[in-house]
C-alpha cells in the first residue's frame, strides 16, 4: 500500500517510515501541507496537524474537498475540539503523540477494512482470480474462495466448515489475507504476529505455518516464496473449480 505521510519534524517522520516500510507500506513523505497537497497520489494519507506553513485542519479540508481518500490525522494536540473537527471534516482516524508503528498499522487497516467497497454476492461465480481473492462479505468478513475469515469473531470456515485455529495461527492467517497473493517477508510477519522486533527463533513461524497448512487441509495454500517470505493464494483446483461454475459447466 502507497501511503503519503505529511509530518514536518523529521525526528518523527524517519523512524515512522522506517517502521512502516518494515509493515509492506511504500511510503511518499511531505514536510508541509501545501508538498503534501501536491503530493501523488496514494492509499491512505497520515496528516500531522501541526504543520509549519498551515493548520492541518486546513490541509484535511483540502484533500476531502477533491477526493475519498482515507486520512487518518496524527496529533499531539489535548483539545478534543480538533480532533472532533477533523474527524467531521472528513478524516477516518486519529492517533496522538507518541504512539507505536504496530498501533498505527493496526489503524491503517482498520481504516482500509472500511473504505474496501463490498462486492456483490452475484460476482462469486467470477472468472477472474482476483475477484476470488479479493471479494469481502462485510468489513470483518473476508471471503477467498471457500474460505471465510471472521475477524470480528476471530472464527474461520472453510467450504461451511469451521476450523479450530489456535490464537497465533489466526493472527498469522489474518495477517496473510490482509493482501492476498502478495508476498509477506517473515519480517514483517513476526512483527506483526508477535511482536515489533521480535528477536526469537524463526522457527516458531515455520512451525506455525505447517500447522495452519494442515488445518487448511492443504498446503498450496500458503506458497513459500524461498528466501523473502509467504503469501496466501487461492490454490490451482480451486481457481479452476470457479472458472468452470462461472462458465456453467462441470468439472469431470
């Protein structure tokens, strides 16, 4: 995800960029408001309020005027009145000073969860595999294929079934969803499963891996990609089971 953080003290601005890019972010940074406006586009943009040339306010106001794009505000501020302008104004979240990268990523995907457009129950016999990849029931709902990630319930099914996942074997699914197809380093994995720099032995990710392979019953379901990490995709027969139905055939 592409993301514009308009932060003017650099002393903020490096570590949290760092720590995003840490997380699979690409991000763009703006040490102004009028460099953030004029910034490209992106995903999701993560506005300072105290900005050097204008009021972060003003710069939300700005960006809600010609676009939906979700703003989650960074602030120090104590007076509730900003935060509540900012967020009727149009902006999606807010974080105060000083907070964690896990916080704030945790954030960023909530925020993403609810912007993500749901798509009809009549497009589940799309050809396309990405529509099977990537079509969502509701905001905690994710659908990929057969199988159906409750994170609101934290329950998982699979064809109707429901499948016992210990805690971790759920953040872990939960974390490989979150972009289906795309590669997740064991990084930014054990980050985000465990904990932010988590200095323990990679095996324990390993470990949990084959277990979730197992309990999903088959283990093309989460694809090592050697030497950088794992992605979760929808595995061949599936896809090929999909594409059949929406043509109205049959496999033999």
């Amino acid at each position: 995800m592409r993301v514009l953080l308009i932060e003017d003290d650099d002393r903020v601005a490096g570590p949290l960029a760092e720590g995003l890019r840490r997380f699979g972010f690409t991000v763009e940074h703006a040490r102004t408001g009028a460099e953030g406006l004029a910034g490209p586009e992106v995903a999701m943009v993560l506005l300072d309020l105290g900005l050097p040339d204008m009021d972060g306010i003003d710069v939300c106001r700005a960006l809600r005027s010609r676009s939906s794009v979700p703003i989650i505000m960074i602030t120090a501020r104590d007076d509730e009145v900003d935060r509540v302008l900012g967020l009727e104004l149009g902006a999606d979240d807010y974080v105060s000073k000083p907070f964690g990268v896990r916080e704030l990523v945790a954030r960023i995907r909530a925020v993403t969860r609810r912007a993500r457009p749901a798509v009809p129950d009549t497009q589940c016999g799309s050809s396309k595999p990405s529509d099977d990849l990537r079509r969502p029931g509701t905001p905690d709902i994710q659908r990929i294929g057969p199988l159906t990630i409750d994170c609101r319930t934290r329950q998982v099914r699979l064809h109707q079934s429901s499948i016992a996942l210990a805690p971790k074997e759920f953040d872990l699914l939960t974390c490989l969803a979150e972009d289906p197809g795309a590669v997740c380093s064991r990084r930014q994995i054990l980050d985000t499963v465990w904990e932010l720099n988590f200095f323990g032995p990679t095996k324990t990710l390993d470990v949990h891996i084959a277990a979730l392979r197992r309990k999903l019953g088959d283990a093309s379901w989460i694809e090592n990609i050697r030497g950088i990490g794992f992605r979760l995709v929808l595995p061949a027969y599936l896809d090929a089971t999909s594409a059949v139905q929406a043509r109205g055939g049959e496999i033999r």
